[in-house]
C-alpha cells in the first residue's frame, strides 16, 4: 500500500536514515566535485557546477575545510548528504570529508553519499573512513543490466545501509520495472525515486525526448509522478520513496531555511514561516551620525548593528520610525543562507522611493 506524505510524495516501507535527515531539514548539503563522467541528458545539476571541480555546502561556495564546519555548525547539522557530480571521481576528497565531519560533530553525525560508481574496492575505503549510507544512481543505460555491475557484492559485502536513487523518467517504465526488481533480488535496502526537473542544464530534454512541464507553476516533467507510482505498485515489497518536486521545496528546503535561521539570526532579525530572514536597513554616507540618530529616536542598542555604508535595524522599530528619519530605509526579505540572496525589497520612506 503506497502512504502519503506531505507535497504529493509517497513510501512504502521504509524511510532511508539520510532522508529522515532530509525531511527534518538538518541536513547539510556537501557538493565535493561537479566532475562526472555519465552524461545523463537528465541531470539537473546547475550549469555553476555541472563538470566543474568545485565545492559548495549548501548553496556557498567553500574552499577551506573549515568553510564547511561553519555552514554545518550555522545550520546545526544532524547529517550530511555528500553528493556531486560524482563525488567517487575524487575518492581522496570525498574520504577527508567524511572523516572531517565525523572527527568534528561525532559517529551520531549521520552521513550519506550518492554516486554512479559501483566499485566495491571504493565503497570499503568510504565504509572504513565512517559513511553511514550510500545510494547509488546508475545512469538509465543499467537499469536493465544492472547483473554486469557489482552491486551485489556491495550489497553483501557491506554494513552500511545500500540503496538506488534514480529519477522516474516518463516512457522509462519497462527499464525503471527491471531495477526495482533487481534491487529486491540483491537485497537493497531502500530506493528513491525523485520526480525528474527540468533545470537551466537539462531544459533541452523538452525539445529532444518531447518532454513537458507538469504545470505552469512547476519544474517537474509531465507523467514523471505517473511512472513513479505505476512502478511502486507493481513493486510493494520494496521500500521505495517517491520525492516530489513540491516536496523538496515545500518542505525540505523549507525546514532546512527555518532551521539556519533560527540559528544564525540576531534578536534584531525576523524568521517568517518560509525561513527567510526580514532585515531593516537604513543607508548612509555618515554611519556614526545614524548611529547618533538611532538612539535620540529612543532605539536600544541591542536592536540595530552598524554596518559598511548601512546600519541595519529591528525591522518592526524601522517601519515606526522611517519617515522621521532623514535617510534611505528598507525592508530586506532575504534567505538566510551564505549568498544572502535578497527576495523582496520593501521601501519605508519617501526617501526610498524610486531608488
């Protein structure tokens, strides 16, 4: 029996640990390496990425070892998703970055990677280093032929939980049928299926295999949900986890934003129910003379912070006082994650206006 869960996704069986992970939104997001050799037309890898040698945790760019604690630690992370491009095309990096994670944050720091390369040899290094999970995605040319890999001896060979991660691709039916059926038969633990996305790297599919946009309002494929649940009834004695794409947003993304931001945010910050953080600010050539104004207004100290060009303050305080103030004041939606991408900008004042 398929249960529902939230935004349209399903399971039967079991939840993978790195998913419950996910689902909580305290799992950190560790981009080792945009380097892979599959070529999967479908991949939705971000073209910032996308066969390039760079890391990112979460949506930063990190270089440095202790980049990645920091993000871990602003978000306190239960868990981390070592992900790519194929984080197996640099072995040595994805096995520091396992036992950096596990040396800072303990054996509980729940970490789990995805990969195309089925390599027992690989999979022992990463199992030693401390991986508590590993999934892999075998590019659509297996999914029938998945007895020519060594996936079972993996599977046998392994303490650490083994499962596939694949999208449901629409017209895919019969291959999808036969990888559900080989990871029953080799003792999987669990498979996901996420509904395939178009994205800036894969939006071509739409034109070369007629793909279509689900709705207006959505990136996922039309009938990629319809492949999915035809093969998760026909396969009920797997532990199969549908992801939709409403469900990555609307609640792993979600939770995952609330959670940094109620851990980075100041007492003169807002987190609002999405997880983005509102921000006063109030822009100046003459910081100290605003600092000075602030506080003949009656605003605590605690509640506004000078900054380069701008001094930001209590929002709610700001929106009060705006239009005595004989500077350029804003509210800032913004997330609050590394890049601080900016959502909304909301002027107070007539000094504000237009510019």
């Amino acid at each position: 029996m398929l249960r529902k869960m939230e935004c349209g996704s399903l399971c039967t069986g079991r939840i993978a640990k790195g998913c419950e992970h996910c689902i909580n939104g305290s799992k950190m997001v560790l981009f080792v390496t945009g380097v892979c050799d599959c070529g999967c037309y479908y991949c939705p890898v971000s073209l910032e990425k996308k066969g390039l040698d760079v890391m990112y945790a979460n949506e930063g760019r990190v270089r440095t070892d202790e980049e990645i604690l920091a993000e871990a630690e602003a978000m306190d992370a239960t868990g981390t998703g070592i992900t790519g491009g194929d984080p197996l095309q640099d072995i040595d990096r994805t096995l520091h970055m396992v036992r950096l994670l596990k040396d800072r944050f303990g054996k509980g720091h729940h970490i789990h990677l995805y990969t195309a390369t089925i390599d027992p040899e690989k999979v022992a290094l990463l199992e030693e280093a401390g991986l508590d999970e590993i999934r892999f995605h075998p590019p659509l040319g297996m999914w029938t032929r998945m007895d020519e890999t060594r996936l079972r001896d993996i599977v046998s060979g392994t303490s650490m939980d083994v499962g596939l991660e694949v999208p449901a691709i629409p017209g895919t039916g019969k291959e999808l049928d036969a990888l559900l059926r080989y990871a029953r038969e080799v003792g999987v633990d669990f498979v996901n299926i996420n509904e395939l996305e178009f994205s800036e790297s894969n939006w071509n599919m739409m034109e070369s295999h007629g793909f279509q946009v689900r709705d207006e309002l959505s990136s996922a494929v039309l009938d990629s949900r319809e492949t999915a649940v035809a093969a998760m009834k026909a396969n009920k004695k797997l532990s199969i986890h549908f992801c939709s794409s409403t469900f990555k947003d609307g609640v792993q993304l979600r939770r995952r934003l609330i959670r940094r931001a109620e851990h980075t945010c100041t007492a003169y910050q807002v987190v609002t129910e999405d997880g983005t953080v509102v921000r006063g600010f109030l822009y100046t050539d003459d910081v100290p003379g605003a600092e000075a104004a602030l506080k003949e207004a009656g605003v605590p100290e605690d509640m506004f912070a000078p900054m380069d060009g701008k001094v930001e303050v209590a929002p709610w305080i700001l929106e009060d006082i705006a239009e005595s103030l004989p500077y350029r004041c804003y509210l800032s939606e913004q997330y609050p994650t590394a890049d601080g991408l900016e959502v909304e900008r909301t002027p107070l004042n007539r000094n504000s206006q237009g510019l």
